[in-house]
C-alpha cells in the first residue's frame, strides 16, 4: 500500500502528462527486462487510447540505448498484448 501511494505522490508531483508518463513507464520496464512489467504498462496504455503503433514506437526507439536485441525482446512483449487474436 506504501508503494502504491509513493507511486501516486510522484505521479502527480511532476510536470508529465498522462500519456508521457505512460510511454516512459513502458520504456523503464523494457529497459528492466521485466516482460511482467511491459504487459501491464501496454494493457493500461491501450486502455488510456494509446495506439499500438505507439507503444511499439517505445520499442523501436530502445535500438539505440539498449541494443537491438533488448529493443526486440521489448516489441515482442509489447505485441504479446496488441496483436488482435485472429493475428496469432
């Protein structure tokens, strides 16, 4: 419960919109390697109207800090929940 408060506090401390703070959150959980972590910030992107292709794009751009490798790995996460169900 503390935690979920601290995270509250410093949501609404900062100057970051919701959607900024969305996308960040899903770039720090790619960079952590937490696939547990991309789901939920994807699920809750797409539920706060993020598109796909944007959170994607999240990915993507990850090529260049992260590697390749790790950019892909966070794609494949990320796609583990856009991708419609007659894509599989």
């Amino acid at each position: 419960a503390a935690l979920q408060q601290l995270g509250a506090a410093l949501s609404q401390a900062g100057p970051l919109e919701g959607r900024t703070k969305r996308l960040v959150h899903l770039a720090l959980a790619i960079g952590a390697n937490s696939r547990g972590a991309v789901h939920s910030h994807a699920r809750r992107g797409l539920a706060e109207g993020l598109t796909a292709a944007e959170l994607e794009h999240v990915a993507l751009l990850a090529a260049t800090t992260l590697g390749w490798p790790h950019a892909v790995k966070g794609l494949t996460w990320i796609k583990d929940v856009t991708r419609a169900p007659s894509d599989e």
